[in-house]
C-alpha cells in the first residue's frame, strides 16, 4: 500500500470513476496540481485571459465599471465553477 497521498489526476481511467467515491480512501490521501494563468490586457481596463493547460478563457466587466461586457464577469466563472 501507498503511503503518501497518491496522484488525483491519475487512479482510473474509468470514465465518471473516482477515487473519493469509494468507501475507503488511500492511506496517504490524495493530492491534484493544476497550473492556470492569468493576464490583464494591456489598454483595457477590465479584459482578462486565462489559461490553463491547453484551454483559454477571457473575462470582462460591466461597463459601469469600465468594461466592454463582451465576456462573462469573474464572478460568473466562480457561480459556473460551483456547479461543476
């Protein structure tokens, strides 16, 4: 048996199978890395990028706080992340 926390990202290959659903849990735990960045755009007040692996997203703001509203609000990514 393992003794330190085993990779999240990496026990099955099952689709929809996870680790944390079974009755017992790796003695060790488990851990997950992930790397994400992020940017403001220069000569915009509020447009974002981030990335993360091979993904991108952008965000923006309102314009009663000087955005262009042309992407959804960091606080809509954060409302969508929970439901996920």
């Amino acid at each position: 048996m393992q003794e330190g926390p085993i990779d999240g990202h990496s026990t099955s290959t099952v689709p929809g199978e996870r680790v944390i659903d079974k009755p017992e849990h790796p003695a060790g735990g488990l851990f997950t890395d992930n790397t994400v960045h992020t940017e403001m755009h220069e000569g915009s007040l509020q447009l974002k990028r981030g990335t993360a692996g091979k993904f991108e997203i952008f965000c923006d703001e309102g314009a009663g706080i000087g955005g262009t509203a042309q992407y959804p609000t960091p606080m809509a990514y954060l409302a969508m992340a929970t439901g996920f």
